[in-house]
C-alpha cells in the first residue's frame, strides 16, 4: 500500500483504547480526502479477532503483531517491530494517538525513520494533495499549521485524545486482518514481571468525555 494512510492504535488488557478508534475515524477521513488507501496495525497480546472491529470505522486492513513480549508497551518492542512493518507498506501518513505511550513512541518512531513529527495534532487537512496537521502552541494561547518536507516520508503525526470524532461508517463491517511476525529483539533489556493495577470503578482521565475538578477557590 505504498502511499497510503497508516494508523497505529493501542490495544490494553484485552480491548482498544477509545483514542484507537478516534485515530482510525480520522484516518478513514485523510485517506479519503488524499484519495488513498487505509490500513491499521495493531500490537499487542490475545489480540485474535478482535481487530476486525476497525472495519466499522472504516478501515478496510488490519496488520496484527500478536505476541506476548507485545502486552505492554515497550519502546524497545515496539519500535523495531513498527519500523520493520512499515519500511514494507511505505505509507504517505501515519498517525498515532498522542497518549502517554503514542507521545514516546511517536517521537522515536519518526527518529528511526528519519522522518518528521507534529505531536498533539487537533486537526488535519489536504490542500492541492499536501498533508497539513495543526497543533496549539504555548499551551493552546494559539496555533500552528505544519507540513512536511517531500523527503520526509511517512508524514508521522499523534492525535492528541478527546479531539477527534470516532465515526461508526457501517457497524456490520468488518476488516480483513493478516497475521504478521514480530521482529522482536530477543535481548530485551527491560519487561515488565508485574502491573499493579487501579481498584475496579475508577475512569482514565485521558479518556474521560467531561472532568470536573476544584481547587479552593470554591
């Protein structure tokens, strides 16, 4: 598919993220608009089936990496097993969400690639063929408009969480998933033995639609 439009979503104890779809919803929107292919990739373990889901926003092919040295991100996992996927599709796009794994993995991704990064994206468009993201500067008092140098492929940018629109395009859909080997580094420095997790009930903040909070002043 080279080209085209790749996304990378985040899939955790189980099931995606809701920023996976917000990512795929936007991508089914940029490949549109450049007249392109769409395509996801998906990392992770027991992954199985499940990535047949993003069919229903619109992306038509899912490349999964399902391993177990994958279920927890890892930069030195993750990053040598997306560079080798993508050095085969050649995408145009790529984005990712800017979550607190997408804004390390994002960096360094573009880095391996040698290729250039907008991170915290909120909005993206094509003018005359050319890929644009805008993104806030000095915490949001105002905004910037990016594009890419034409040496610098793929055009890697992070979606920032809560911004974009996760669009069902036809719940009955459902995406043509292939199986692809991880090129995992078998001297992995660092794994994780044990994740210690929150008391059941509780909302991840990155992910919450409204939050209400108070200082003193109140």
């Amino acid at each position: 598919m080279a080209g085209g439009v790749c996304v990378i979503t985040e899939f955790q104890d189980g099931d995606f993220r809701k920023v996976s779809y917000e990512v795929a919803s936007e991508g089914k929107r940029v490949a549109d608009a450049l007249g392109c292919e769409l395509c996801a990739i998906v990392l992770g373990s027991g992954i199985g089936d499940k990535a047949a889901v993003l069919g229903q926003y619109g992306v038509p092919k899912v490349l999964v990496a399902d391993d177990e040295r994958l279920a927890n991100y890892s930069a030195e996992a993750y990053v040598p097993v997306l560079s080798e996927i993508l050095k085969d599709l050649e995408p145009e796009v790529l984005l990712l969400p800017a979550s607190l794994n997408g804004k390390d993995l994002g960096a360094r991704l573009a880095a391996h690639l040698d290729t250039g990064l907008a991170m915290d994206c909120t909005e993206f468009k094509v003018e005359d063929g050319a890929f644009k993201a805008k993104r806030p500067l000095f915490a949001g008092k105002c905004f910037g408009w990016y594009e890419w140098d034409s040496s610098a492929r793929p055009q890697v940018a992070s979606c920032r969480p809560n911004v974009f629109e996760k669009t069902v395009v036809d719940e009955g859909a459902s995406a043509e998933v292939s199986q692809v080997t991880p090129a995992v580094p078998d001297d992995l420095k660092v794994q994780v033995v044990a994740v210690e997790k929150e008391e059941a009930g509780k909302i991840d903040l990155t992910e919450a639609e409204i939050i209400v909070s108070g200082g003193r002043g109140m």
